[in-house]
C-alpha cells in the first residue's frame, strides 16, 4: 500500500520524500482534529463526575 | 542480469501482497493507537492548558480588584461570606490552590459535562449550593488528561487552603478530609454529604475527581470547609496576592 503510494507520487524523489512528509502530517492533523476527538468519548481516562441521579 | 529480470523474479505473487498490506494495516493502526494515546494523555492538556489560561484571564480582567493590605485571609473578619450567584454556563471565579502548583490558577464554570470539563478545566455541579451559602459546593474536573487539573486532589494535607476568586472576592477553604467512594455515590454531593435531610450549619466545598490514576474505577472526593472570605475591594488575602496579580496581569 505504502509502496504504492509512493510510487505513484508525480516527481523526483526529493520531490516525492517531501509530499510523502506532507501526507503523513496531514493524517495526522486529521486525526487530531476530528478522529480522536471523537474517540475520546471512549476513552477510559474521562470520566471524574460522580452519579448525579440523587440530586 | 538486467534490471527487469531481476524485478520480474522478485515481484510478489498476489497471496504474498494480500499478506504484506495486511501487516501494513496492523502496523498503521498501531501506530493510531500509539498517537492517540499520545494525543489523550498529552496534548490535550496542552490544548486545556491554553484554553484554561485565556478564560481565566478573560474573566479576572472583568473584576474590580483592590490592591490588598498584606494580611492573610482568616487575620481580618469582613463578616458572613454572601453568595455568589452562578448564572447558567458560564465562568463564575478562579480556584487557586497552592498545594496543586505555585501558579495553579484554574476558571471554574457552571456544569460538569464533557464540554465543560474538557475544555474549561473545573466544573461545577450545577443542583448543589453556590459558593458561601450554607450546604455543599461541589465541583469536578481531570484527573489525568484535558489539563490533569485536579492530578494532585489526594496530595491535600492538614491546613491547606483553596482559595476561590469570583466577583464578590475571595472564599478561603481549607481542607478537612478525603475520601474514595464508588461513582455511583452521588451523596456525597448532598447539602451534608452521606446525610439525605441534614440541615447543613457550614458551607462546604466538595471536589470530586477519577481515582486511582488513569482509570475511572473509583471517585477521590476531598471535603473542604469555609474558613473566612475577603470582599473583593479588600484584595486578595497575602497568601495568594502575588499569583491573582500574575493571573490579572496575564
């Protein structure tokens, strides 16, 4: 899959190397942003309220 | 040997590539998961951190402050302490607790969902006592992650003070007691905690938050009662005067 992403990348390598550098940082803001935002919600560490149902 | 020929001997058979970029799945969702656990347990406290700073300073820039006469809080009677009223949502005051850090400096907010906690810091239980009236001011926050600000609730020992800044002035608790109690123990929220029906006689502050660490099995609960308050054209008492002038100035 990486192979082929790579090898289908227009340019010279140095060319190449830097919009591969591009893509994995633009993932990375992505799932930054949006995906572990939402992810978050699952997450074992969040939870510090205590049952409000008597109140 | 040619360059192709060597190609065309290596070149993978279709079961062989199904295999490869299925280990190259495996690898990319451990490395998701790697930099979730990264994002969860680190930036978003950076993230927090910054989004806490701005809202503190946003609201101590509203309030009138007087410039303090040296003296510690308990040293000078201003009387009972009144009530600060806490409207819908929003930012009321500034918790400063010297056992958590020498510039721990925190807003506090009405409501203690996700959006709140996540991103403001300290939440307030929105149906228990507002800050002075007789009852129980229960707030939460972090323990770990989105600003960890309450990381070091059980580190409280005897005479510490939490002071809490709204625009009435300064509330000064000190800590009584800590304990941990299930999740599901909402009465320890109650006006006297453990004690449905009590008429309570002091104005508590109840903070509530994850124990142990890094997980959410159990509630660390520490108890503080109101020791003394300060109005705000007093200034702040000598203990904190340096930091609520840093947080002012920020």
């Amino acid at each position: 899959m990486y192979a082929w992403i790579f090898r289908t990348l227009p340019g010279p390598l140095w060319f190449r190397i830097i919009l591969a550098l591009a893509l994995v940082a633009g993932v990375v803001l992505l799932l930054m942003n949006y995906v572990f935002p939402w992810l978050s919600q699952y997450s074992p560490w969040t939870e510090s309220t205590i049952g409000l149902m008597l109140l | 040997m040619t360059r192709s020929a060597v190609r065309a001997r290596t070149r993978p058979t279709v079961g062989q590539r199904l295999l490869g970029g299925f280990g190259e799945t495996l690898i990319t969702l451990g490395i998701i998961l790697l930099l979730f656990v990264g994002w969860e347990l680190w930036w978003t406290n950076i993230d927090a951190d910054r989004a806490q700073t701005q809202v503190t300073s946003e609201f101590v820039q509203g309030l009138q402050v007087g410039p303090g006469d040296g003296t510690s809080a308990p040293e000078k009677d201003f009387g009972p302490a009144p009530i600060t009223e806490i409207p819908d949502g929003e930012t009321f005051g500034v918790f400063y607790i010297p056992r958590f850090g020498s510039n721990f400096a925190h807003p506090v907010t009405n409501g203690v969902g996700m959006d709140v906690l996540n991103n403001v810091g300290i939440g307030h239980y929105p149906d228990t006592q507002e800050p002075g009236e007789l009852g129980n001011f229960a707030v939460a926050a972090h323990r770990q992650t989105h600003g960890q600000v309450f990381w070091n609730i059980d580190k409280f020992q005897a005479g510490d003070k939490i002071y809490l800044q709204t625009r009435k002035g300064f509330y000064t608790y000190e800590w009584r007691d800590t304990e941990i109690v299930h999740p599901s123990q909402g009465e320890v929220l109650l006006p006297v905690p453990h004690d449905p029906g009590a008429k309570p006689t002091t104005s508590m502050l109840t903070m509530t938050s994850c124990h142990p660490p890094f997980t959410t099995r159990m509630r660390i609960i520490a108890y503080a009662e109101l020791e003394s308050w300060r109005p705000a054209d007093a200034g702040p008492p000598a203990e904190i005067a340096d930091l609520v002038k840093k947080t002012m100035e920020k």
